[in-house]
C-alpha cells in the first residue's frame, strides 16, 4: 500500500475474513514479550500507554483509504505490537463509527491492560474484542508470555472479568497451546475455570502456524487440540484456515500488498494467493522479482516454505 504507514492489508484473515489492519504502535512495542509471537521478540517491553502513533495520523490514513468504500468485513487493530498501548484508540474508533459506519471493527489484543477502566471506556465502540490468555499458572504465564515486570497474571484475569462485565460487543478469547508447556491435564482445567468467569462469547485455540519468535516452539496436535476443545462449554473452535472463496483485492498494486504483508508476518505463497486473488503462476512472477532484488526471503515453517521480508 504506497503512501500508507500505519495502515496495512487488507489481508485475508482466518478468522475476520477481508480485512484491514491498523497498526496503533511502533514495531514490537508490547506489554508481553511471548515465545511464539510471529513478528519476533519485543523490542520496547512497556506497560506505558500514550499516543505512540498520532491520532490524527491514522485518521488521515483511514479517510484516505475508505473514501471509495472497499469491500472489508473489518478494520482491525492488530499489527506487530499492543494496540491498546495507544491512548487514542477511542478517538480513531470514534472517527471510524462516526463517518463510516458500515464497517465493523475489530480489537486484536494480549489482553494485559484491561486493569486500566479507562481503556475499558476507550474500547465499548469497537465490535469484536479477541484478547488472549495463554496461562493461568504464574510459571506457565512467566514461561509463554514473559511480561512486562508490574504484570501479574491474576490482575490479568480481573481486567477481563471486568471488560465482560461492562463491554457490550462480542468477546473472543484466544488461547494459544504450545505442546510441553500449556498443555498439562492441570493447566487447561484452571483455564477452563477461569473462562466461566471471563464468559467469552467464543473461546478460539490456536497454535502455531508461521516462525515464532523463539526456536523449539512446536505446533500442536490437531487431534489433541479437539480434546482440549471439548473441555471448554460450549467447545472451543480450533482456528481454521483461510477461507478460499473471499479472494481478491481490488485496486490496489499487487507488489505493494504482497510487501506489507510479508512486513506485518511471513507467509506462504499459497496464502498469498488467496489474499491477492490471482494465480500461482502471477504470485510467483512477484515473489521471483522480489527474491530478485533481495526484499524478501524464504524462512522454514511449521507448514513449509515462508517469504519473510528483509528489514
């Protein structure tokens, strides 16, 4: 997307269909420094909230982008750190549900700063809230998510007992399961507990699927994910993958959307040629000129080959 810096996509989303992300933070600012994170490990380890991209930059951005009214099923805070960090999340989610109101938005967080009533507030426009919880052991939280030192995992789970209670959107609560160490007999019983408190509306398992931030992260079972998921009341949904048929992005440089996506999270061709609707054989004619040139590269997956760009 030329032109654009905190703006990105739209991107095909296992779980938001066509949408477009919103990066609220600089690169790898987050309250969590997690193993598995796809973007890498946290350079900026901050519980700090304040306008870490301006407001009024962001705006522009989006009233440049929406003013031809694309197809999107959701404007997504989402990115390579912790949208909530930013303190003008609510006025950008005012912006959007004030002037363009047929678009849903989405909040993809940690789910660590929810302590904060005023972020509470900040958020009760947006639509859809995916906060995550990974543990509910202070070990097993210090092990996968390795936070920002104030951060404590029982204070965690409050803030989300609390942003159920006052939120009126829908809530989807992630847990990532990484085999060996969140999988114990003990550690999803304590999760399912703590779910029946937060009352999610859909508890989603995910696992890993590009590079993590740290080497010996292993994808989890798909079999042993379902008997995680029946745990759960009603069973959680183990997070599919792409959905084939929304395809295509209009208007838009091909070459530019394939680099900010791979900027965002590496991928695989074949997830790139359901985002950007064409053929492999066009996707690969991209890909080669940007081997070429040295802007990407290829990394090992959990699911094979994956184009990374180069920093």
């Amino acid at each position: 997307m030329r032109g654009y810096r905190h703006i990105f996509g739209p991107v095909l989303s296992r779980r938001l269909g066509l949408s477009l992300g919103v990066d609220l933070v600089e690169h790898k600012t987050c309250s969590l420094n997690c193993i598995y994170c796809e973007c890498g490990r946290t350079t900026d380890l901050t519980v700090e909230r304040r306008e870490y991209v301006p407001a009024s930059e962001i705006i522009d951005e989006l009233s440049l982008f929406l003013r031809d009214a694309p197809d999107l099923d959701y404007i997504t805070y989402s990115g390579s750190g912790e949208p909530t960090l930013n303190t003008g999340i609510g006025t950008i989610t005012k912006f959007i549900k004030e002037n363009y109101p047929q678009y849903k938005v989405a909040l993809l967080t940690n789910g660590t700063l929810f302590t904060d009533s005023n972020l509470i507030g900040e958020v009760k426009d947006v639509d859809l809230i995916i906060p995550s919880l990974d543990a509910v052991s202070k070990d097993v939280f210090l092990r996968i998510n390795r936070p920002q030192k104030s951060l404590d995992i029982k204070r965690i789970i409050d803030g989300l007992i609390s942003l159920r209670a006052s939120f009126g959107g829908l809530i989807y609560l992630e847990i990532f399961i990484i085999p060996g160490v969140n999988d114990g007999e003990d550690e999803i019983n304590r999760l399912v507990e703590v779910v029946k408190m937060i009352r999610p509306d859909k508890v989603q398992l995910n696992s890993l699927d590009r590079p993590p931030a740290e080497e010996g992260v292993k994808k989890a079972d798909y079999g042993f994910l379902k008997k995680i998921a029946s745990k759960f009341e009603p069973a959680a949904e183990i997070i599919g993958r792409y959905d084939e048929e929304k395809t295509g992005i209009q208007n838009l440089e091909i070459r530019e959307v394939i680099l900010e996506t791979i900027k965002r999270r590496p991928v695989t061709r074949e997830e790139l040629k359901i985002i950007t609707g064409l053929r492999m054989k066009e996707v690969d004619e991209v890909i080669d000129l940007l081997l070429k040139s040295g802007e990407i590269i290829i990394v090992d997956g959990p699911r094979g080959k994956y184009l990374k760009r180069v920093k």
